[in-house]
C-alpha cells in the first residue's frame, strides 16, 4: 500500500531544484554475476537524458535516469532481473523517486515492479505506446491527485441516530424493557441501525462531493476500508485549483466536526491514469 503522508495548511512545498541532464549507464552486472534490468518507475516528458541522484529501489538507492525516445522518457533505475517483493522499503523507494520527478515533470506512474530486461525493450515500450503516453502527459499537465479518507466514530453515530429516529429509539427500549426472548427484535433493531447508517454515511459522503466539485478537475470514489471510513475518494487537482482546494478541505473539516479527515497528497495522478492496458501490450509484444 502507497505510503500516506499528511498534508497541513502550513506546510511547505519542496524547492524545485534543477535536475542536470546526463547519460545513462547500460544495464551491467553487479558483481555477483546477476544481470540486471531496468525497473521503470514513471514516464515523462523530457527532451534529453536526465538524472535525478541515487534514490532508487535497492538495498543501495540505485541511481535514476532516463532511456528517451522523441519527447517522452521511462524514469528508471538498474536492478537485479527478479521479482520485486512489495515490502515496505521497495514500496517507499518506488514512491520516493515518483515524488522526486514530480516536482518539476508531469508524470504517468508506473505499477509497483514493473522491471524489463533491456534498455532497447523500454525504448520498443515508448515507441508502441508514444500516443498513448503523449496523450495522457498533455491531460495530466500541472495536475496532481490527493485523497481524502474521511472516517467516523460508529458507536458515536449510533448515538446519533438513536436520538434522531423516533422508531428505533422505540424498539431499542422495548429491547431494554422485554423480559422474554429478545431474539428477533434484535435482528430488527441491527437492520434498522445499518440502515440509518448507510444513509447517513451516503448523505455525507454526497455533500463532500458536492462542496469539492468546483475547486477540483475530477474525482474517484474507491471502496472504503473498515467499519470506521466512510469515504475512499481521490481528487484530480490542477496547480492553480490548490489553494482552493486546500481550503475547500478545511472548512469541511470544520463543518462536520463529528467526522475526521485524512488528507494526503500531492501524488502523482495514480487513480487518473488508465494506461496500464496498453503498456502491458506493449511490452508483450516487444
């Protein structure tokens, strides 16, 4: 799972150094006789060669450039031809680079792992899939994506809606009150509560949406996960829609007070790409 990283009013953006073009050194051996390939961790738009430092995958950071082709770049770094586990410093690793191209380069994220054997075969993958990428850099460009977990107190609501619902309040003290079997009543009282909840959840969830429509280029409902969240959302966001977008965050969660925010980003556009597919075909048929 992608790292989650807190994102406050105050914090402050990363400078933008530049990055110095060079040329990549071709896949070689290790040392301990195991040939290496190239694990790819994005595509840019990049006119020449470019390094960004040893911050790749590896137990040693590996160091990171690009294999181009016309005006689109793999940013990619050598290493061992084996199965990369997704444990959390390979994970964190994948990210970090991601994060670092980002900061001055649209990027299309690559899936955790993807490895090739030679450079050429990166270059056959940039060639067969050129529209494609050039494509989705065009529309990705200045955009970031963020998400929001939003997440609440069960019991809490329960509370709530025992409160506000006259019928379920009513049988919840014939519950109380019943001396006998209580069986079916509560099989009744459980189904009305997950009722209430799952309205109440979809009423908030509907009226975050709509308060985030305006200050954000599109969105993504993903499936919640646990009893506690209640909204998996992912928001495509361009760079001058931010600010906005940050307060628009804000005064939600000052508004719903009975609910918690989880805000993280900026990401690459992981949700937003829908390229996977043909890069996959690409590279089968390379």
């Amino acid at each position: 799972m992608p790292r989650s990283r807190r994102r406050t009013q105050t914090a402050a953006r990363q400078p933008r150094s530049a990055r110095s073009p060079a040329r990549p050194a071709a896949a070689r051996g290790d040392g301990s006789g195991q040939a290496l390939g190239k694990y790819v961790y994005c595509v840019v738009r990049a006119g020449e060669p470019l390094r960004f430092g040893a911050i790749g995958i590896g137990a040693r950071p590996a160091e990171v450039h690009t294999i181009n082709y016309k005006d689109i770049a793999a940013v990619v770094s050598d290493t061992p031809l084996e199965v990369h586990e997704p444990v959390r410093e390979n994970v964190l690793a994948h990210e970090r680079v991601n994060e670092t191209v980002m900061r001055q380069h649209t990027v299309i994220p690559m899936s955790f792992g993807t490895v090739f054997k030679t450079r050429d075969d990166i270059v056959e993958l940039l060639k067969a899939a050129y529209e494609a990428f050039s494509d989705v850099l065009t529309k990705m460009r200045d955009k970031f994506e963020f998400g929001l977990k939003v997440l609440w107190d069960r019991d809490l609501m329960i509370r709530e809606i025992e409160r506000g619902d006259e019928d379920v309040r009513r049988l919840k003290s014939e519950i109380t009150a019943q001396k006998g079997s209580t069986y079916f009543a509560r099989v009744q009282y459980g189904r009305m509560v997950d009722a209430a909840l799952n309205a109440l959840s979809e009423r908030y969830a509907s009226e975050i949406f709509a308060e985030l429509r305006d200050v954000c280029v599109a969105s993504r409902a993903n499936k919640p996960i646990g009893d506690r969240m209640i909204l998996n959302a992912a928001f495509l966001v361009s760079r001058d829609q931010e600010p906005a977008f940050d307060g628009r965050i804000k005064a939600l969660g000052a508004r719903y007070r009975q609910l918690t925010f989880r805000y993280t980003g900026p990401w690459p556009p992981y949700n937003f790409v829908n390229i996977r597919l043909k890069l996959e075909r690409a590279r089968d048929g390379a």
